[in-house]
C-alpha cells in the first residue's frame, strides 16, 4: 500500500538531493559571475545582484511549476505554446536589437527574451500530443509533431538564434525517438534531411549574420581571424587550460581578471569557473550536471503515465542540450552559437526557463504514486 504520509509529505531524500544540486549550480554560477563582474559598477545594480534577483524569480516560478498538477497544465499546453508563438512575432515587429540579433521584448529597464521562454510549452505541447493518443504512423508520430515545431523553429531563426534554433529541432528529435519510430519510417526521414541539407542549409547560412558565420568559419579553421571572430574561442580555451589541477582561486585568473575573456557572465562562464578553480572543480561541476540529469531519466523512467514520462524526457533534453553545447563552444568543439550555461550564465529568461523545466521534472516525480 502506498505510504499516504508519504504522499503528503511531497520531499523525500532524493528530492533534497535533486534540489541540493540545483542551488549548488546556481550557486557556484553566481560566484562566477560575481568574480568576473564589478562588484560596485559605476551606474545600475552589480550584475550578481541581477542575477540572484532572476534565481529568486525562477524559484517563484519552479513552485509553481512543480506545485500545479502537471495533468492540469498540459490541458492548456497549446495555448501556452501559441502565447509563445506570438511572442516571438512580436520580437521581430518591436523586438530590441543587440549585436544584429532582435531577440528580446524591452518592458522597461528589463528585457525578455522569447526563443527561451518558448522552450517549455513545446515540450509541453509535444508531450500533450503523444501523451492524450496513442498515434499509429509516420504521419501521426513525425509528420504532424514536426509542424507543431515548424513555426517556433522559423521564427527563431528568423531573429536570427541558432542556438535556439537547434534547441528546438533536439526537442523534436528526442521526443519522436522516445514515442519510438519504425526504423523504415525514421531512416526515410533521416535520408530525405540529407538530401534536403544542401538546400536547406543555403537558406539557414543565407539567413544569418556575418558575424554568425565568421564565428562558425573560425570554427572549421581555428586560425581563422584569431585577433576578431575567432578571439572569443581563443580565449576561452587558454582560460581553461591555465586552471590546470587546482585552479588560480577566486579572483586569481588572468584571463578573467584582466578582460582577455569576453562575455565571462554569459556564455563564457565555464571557462571562467575552469580558470579559477581548475581540474578538481570543472569535476565536480561535471559530477552535479551529471547527477542532476540521472535524477531526471530516472523520474522518465519511473513516471507513471506517457504524459509525464515525456515530459520528464523534454526538460533533460533542453537542459542537457544547453549544457552540452555550451562546453563544446568553450573548448572549441563546436562554433559558438551563443547558448548560455544552463544554472549558471547570466540571463533573466534563461535562467527562469531552466528553472521552470526542473519544477515541471520535479511535478512529475511528486504526482507519479498518486496515479493508479
């Protein structure tokens, strides 16, 4: 018989862990942040600051995520995933440009930045889809999902967002593999991509900046303008490798201290860590992230209904994505495509959205005894 104290009761003490973990990122993030940025600016608040007010904000949010029956929010996952939709519209009519990108909606001293937010109610919406049917076909499992992702994928794009961008098409992509595909079906949809690649990636390239794809030829080439585009790849990769064993200690990396490094609060933010507390440090990091997804596949693989074991799959997909693709970018791995440390980078949007995510994991795992 099911333990009803238990029920109750909501914690155990795999969810202190689970939660353990996710202050101790968010912690190490804004110590980061803190020992790269000002600490009394000459104008505004310290970034830090801004920063521990979003973490503040996204546990408001991560209650309520995780309070509201998730059987309860997916009855209204379209409409979020259309009120996202909308917004990445308006971004591209009255959207605020930065650095020739239109991502963010200003609403006074503060900026969001849609392509983020958006994240969860696809997840949302592709989990309500295969989770209140059983879909039989090609049709039904790839086809119809994909023009569910179609319209956010363009217009993040059109911002331009590459990171994003392929956040979303990995959403996509892990969900269909987790509803399980007949091989035949999947691997003529794997060809026709690598027939269409050509075409489509004149279009994808066509569509971005030049600074974009500066970045990403820097990449192929790493000599490829080490002084400009390829500056930022540099940097980060010296940073990380002058940490060595036990790191320089807080406010001890040079790279960092002395502005070699743009960007240490958002996108850089790893190699930052790496300098400051080295080999044994980015291990321990490594181990948190890796706990913290575990804990996620096994809350998957234990939900009770399809509904939550997808949606489970969906948040450790976004997040393991962001994180994967992140520490690619700083080790020179992958172009830099501009997607933040989840926990850890600096951003208002980003770091709600994680937040939001790991609410919705940890409501799967809260309601899951509670089903028959």
């Amino acid at each position: 018989m099911i333990d009803r104290y238990r029920l109750r009761r909501g914690f155990d003490g795999f969810d202190w862990c689970f939660l353990g973990i996710i202050l101790g990122i968010v912690a190490i993030g804004i110590l980061s942040i803190y020992s790269v940025t000002p600490a009394n600016p000459s104008s505004g608040i310290p970034i830090y600051l801004k920063q521990s007010m979003w973490v503040v904000i996204g546990s408001l949010v991560f209650v309520a995520s995780a309070g509201i029956d998730y059987h309860k929010l997916s009855r209204f996952s379209y409409i979020f995933y259309g009120i996202g939709l909308l917004l990445l519209v308006v971004v591209l009519v009255a959207g605020k440009s930065s650095r020739g990108s239109q991502r963010w909606i200003p609403l006074g001293p503060l900026a969001v930045q849609p392509s983020e937010l958006v994240k969860i109610p696809l997840i949302m919406a592709l989990a309500t889809y295969y989770g209140i049917k059983h879909r039989v076909g090609w049709l039904q499992r790839l086809v119809f999902p994909g023009l569910i992702v179609l319209p956010g994928f363009l217009l993040i794009l059109k911002q331009p967002d590459l990171g994003s961008s392929l956040s979303f098409l990995s959403i996509y992509i892990v969900l269909v593999l987790a509803v399980g595909v007949k091989s035949r079906a999947f691997g003529l949809v794997v060809l026709t991509a690598l027939l269409l690649f050509p075409f489509a990636w004149g279009g994808v390239w066509g569509s971005l900046h030049g600074y974009q794809q500066e970045r990403i030829l820097s990449f192929v080439d790493p000599n490829y303008d080490p002084g400009g585009k390829g500056y930022h790849g540099l940097q980060s990769r010296i940073a990380i490798g002058s940490g060595e064993l036990l790191g320089k200690g807080l406010y001890g990396g040079t790279q960092t201290q002395f502005k070699f490094l743009p960007e240490g609060h958002t996108d850089f933010v790893f190699a930052v860590f790496a300098e400051e507390w080295g080999f044994l440090g980015v291990l321990l990091l490594l181990t948190m992230y890796a706990g913290l997804f575990l804990m996620g596949l096994e809350i998957a693989s234990k939900a009770r209904d399809t509904l939550g074991a997808l949606l489970a799959v969906g948040v450790v997909c976004v997040i393991a994505f962001g994180f994967l693709v992140n520490l690619a970018m700083t080790v020179g791995l992958a172009p830099i495509v501009g997607i933040p440390l989840p926990l850890m980078s600096y951003g208002g949007s980003a770091t709600i959205m994680t937040l939001a995510a790991l609410g919705l994991l940890f409501n799967v795992k809260r309601h899951r005894l509670t089903l028959t």
